[in-house]
C-alpha cells in the first residue's frame, strides 16, 4: 500500500461518514419531490428532471479519468510544498477551515471572473430551489476547481488532509438549499444556512453576488460580501437560459463567452470578456475631433 493509500485508509472514517450523509441526502431529496408534487407546489418536473440528468452525468464523470484531474492536478504540486503541516488531533480541524476559506474565494472568483462563471452557472441558472438544485453542478468542474487548491498543498497540506476538507465543505452545503428551513436566528449569522443560500441563488439587485461562504458565512460578514434574507427571493440568473437540455445548460454560458470573445476588437478586449465580471464591455475610446470642432 503506498503512503496516499495509507493517508487516505487513515482517513476512512471521515469519508464513511461523507456517504452516509450523502445517502440520508438523496433519501430527503427524493422525499422532498414526491412531497412538492403531492402537494402541489412543484407542477412541473422538468427541471427536477434536468437536474437529475446533470446530476447522473456528473457522477459517471467523478468516476472515469476524467474526475482524476482534481487528484491528479494537485498531486503534481504537492512536491513543490513550503511546508509540511504536522499530523495532529488539530490537523483535519484546520484543513476544514482553510478548505473553507479557500471556497470562499473560489466560490467569490466563480461570480467575478465571467471565465469561472460560465462553469458556475450552471448551478444558479434554475429558476427553482429545492434539494435537486444541489446536485445541478456543472460538468466542467473537475477540469477546474482544483486550480484553486493549489494554495493548501503548497502551505503543506497533504494531497489527502485537501481532500478531506474540501468534501466536508461540499457535503455540508447539500442540505441548504431548501426553501423548507426559515430563518434560524444568529446562526444565519455565522453559517451558511437555507436562509443565506436562498439569497446567494437570488437574482434580485440586493442579492446579486452575496453570501459565497461554505460552512462558515463569516468570511462574508468579514469581506463585505454578507447579505440578510429580507425580501422574497427570485432564483435564477439575471437572463434566464430558458431551455432545460442538460447540454444547452451546461454550455450556453460558454458559447456566449466565445462570441464575445470572437467579436472582439482586440486582445485586450477578448481577455477582458473572459477574466473580467460577467457583463463587462470594453471602454469605448472618445471620437477625436477636428480642428473645426467637428
């Protein structure tokens, strides 16, 4: 057994735990739906439906090669490490935390970048929010998240302690979106909960860009970015995608990205569509005039 089969054997326990929680998931998710249809309050399935197909593609894709680029991505940095955090009671603790505050600011770089939002949006682009939209997720994501995590191997964080911390920070955010679960009083203040969830996945102008937190919605509170459930939240994106093809879903956001990017005057321009926030245009330069003043 070589020494991440070892690691990743040490931490067996967290990840049985992982599952568990996962099955009680998919239980409540399925219970959810069959009691929105029961009573009424989810007419149509079909975006239920597109979010289950995303759901099964993404799973199939977790488990091929192509899934292996998050382990296999971060495994060829680990040699260039700065440190090498110790093994400890403190370590697995420590590793949730700083794999939640990196989450933060991928999640934050996800809404800012419109690149890494065409990936991210997928996930908000349902008009609904129920447990299925948990499982929306977009299937560019293992080509691109574990960019982000770089940051933890070279602090000296062990390929698997990443891991680790990373999927508790996912695993915890399933049962949030659910419009089941009102407010909950200072938690809503310190953790992400339905409450924050539903105004991160809002599309109203007070919402936009808010509440980017994993677990922990102190690092929003902290960067500014926090936002308190007040009015009724409209789910979504700003321009619907209007269609519930799991393709169109997933690569829309792409496609437009390219035409912007094609249309573009020059470089500078196209590079601006793609690292700048969604709905940037490039600055257009005033029209000199002529001696004549015209």
């Amino acid at each position: 057994m070589d020494p991440i089969e070892t690691e990743f054997s040490q931490y067996a326990v967290i990840f049985q735990i992982v599952e568990v929680a996962g099955l009680a998931f998919l239980i409540a998710l399925a219970s959810e739906t069959v009691w929105d249809v029961v009573r009424g309050s989810r007419k149509s399935l079909g975006e239920t439906f597109a979010n289950a197909a995303i759901a099964i593609v993404t799973a199939l894709l977790e488990r091929t090669a192509y899934g292996l680029v998050f382990i296999v991505g971060l495994l060829v940095v680990t040699p260039f490490a700065f440190f090498d955090v110790p093994q400890a009671w403190w370590t697995i603790p420590l590793a949730v935390l700083v794999a939640d505050f990196t989450y933060y600011w991928m999640h934050r770089c996800e809404h800012e970048v419109r690149l890494f939002w065409a990936n991210h949006s997928v996930h908000h682009s349902s008009p609904e929010f129920n447990f299925t939209t948990a499982v929306r997720i977009s299937w560019m994501d293992a080509l691109i998240e574990w960019l982000f995590f770089i940051p933890m191997i070279l602090m000296g964080f062990s390929l698997v302690e990443t891991v680790v911390g990373l999927v508790v920070v996912v695993a915890f955010q399933s049962w949030i979106h659910t419009e089941k679960v009102g407010k909950l009083g200072w938690l809503d203040k310190v953790f992400n909960t339905p409450s924050v969830h539903r105004v991160h996945h809002g599309s109203n102008q007070q919402y936009i860009d808010k509440n980017y937190g994993g677990i922990l919605i102190l690092w929003d509170r902290l960067f500014g970015t926090y936002a308190a459930e007040d009015e009724k939240v409209i789910y979504g994106i700003t321009t619907p995608i209007g269609s519930r093809n799991p393709l169109i879903i997933n690569f829309k956001e792409y496609g437009a990205l390219f035409h912007d990017m094609k249309r573009a005057k020059s470089w500078r321009s196209a590079l601006g569509y793609m690292l700048r926030a969604p709905g940037w245009q490039p600055t257009k330069r005033p029209v000199e005039q002529d001696g004549t003043g015209q």
